[in-house]
C-alpha cells in the first residue's frame, strides 16, 4: 500500500464528509508518520513499511472489537466500521493451505528436524506481513509432530 493513496483515500473522504472513514484512515495515516518518524525515514515511506502498521492497526482495532462488551451495540458498531475500512487497506494475508504449501516447498528440510523453534526463526522473517503469526505457529505445530 502506498501512503500517497492513504492520503488521496483521506481527501476523498473528506468531500464526501464520510466521518467514519475520514476519522480510520487518518488514525492509520498517524501510525504510518509516527512509525516513518522513528525509523528516521521522513520522505518517501516504504510499503512494507505502511503494510506493517496496517496489519499492526488492525490487529489493535480488532482486540478493542473483541473486547468491548454487549451492553454496548453504539460502541461495537463505530468498532466494527473502524476493522472493515482498515481491512479494505490490509495486505492480502495467506490462508492456512497456502502456508503450508509454502513450508512444504521451501523449508522441507528444516521440517524434518521437527525442531519447532529453529523452523520458527527461519520461516518468520519470510512469511512476515504475508501471513498471520499465530496462524503460521498452528500450521507448524502441526508439521512438527
């Protein structure tokens, strides 16, 4: 995702005097600065970069969804906008069967040491941002039995 289409999607937006969209997109745009920021890269932000705090925000969107309590449907419902408009600029997350399709081709080798902890640290890095890690640490789980 670029940041240059966050912004052009935040004018939009504003024309349209959408609020809950205008409100989403300019907490991810924040992040996004935030995060350029601290990495020292103030011109020209990476994609990656701008997917990660992405995925970073709507794992946070998605816990206060998870977390906010029955009683209060008003509250749930400005929650439950906030997770789709992020979820539309999310990266495309692999499914489980194309995680380990992907193991199995690439790491077969390490799979048979059933070293759960050595396959972790190498597949990581790879599948960073293209996969959720709690879904990858199942599918290894189950490989390593």
């Amino acid at each position: 995702m670029e940041f240059k289409t966050l912004q052009k999607d935040m004018v939009a937006a504003m024309k349209a005097k959408d609020k809950d969209r205008k409100e989403a997109i300019s907490e991810l745009i924040a992040a996004v600065k935030k995060v350029a920021i601290d990495a020292g890269v103030r011109e020209n932000i990476p994609d990656d970069m701008v997917d990660k705090v992405i995925l970073k925000e709507l794992k946070s969107a998605n816990e206060q969804l998870s977390t906010c309590p029955d009683t209060r449907p008003e509250l749930k419902e400005e929650y439950q906008t906030r997770v789709n408009i992020i979820n539309e600029y999310a990266p495309k997350q692999m499914t489980e069967e194309e995680i380990k399709k992907y193991i199995n081709e690439k790491f077969a080798d390490i799979i048979a040491t059933k070293n759960k902890g050595m396959i972790m640290k190498t597949i990581m890095p790879e599948l960073q941002g293209k996969a959720d890690g709690k879904m990858i640490n199942q599918v290894i789980g189950e490989l390593s039995k």
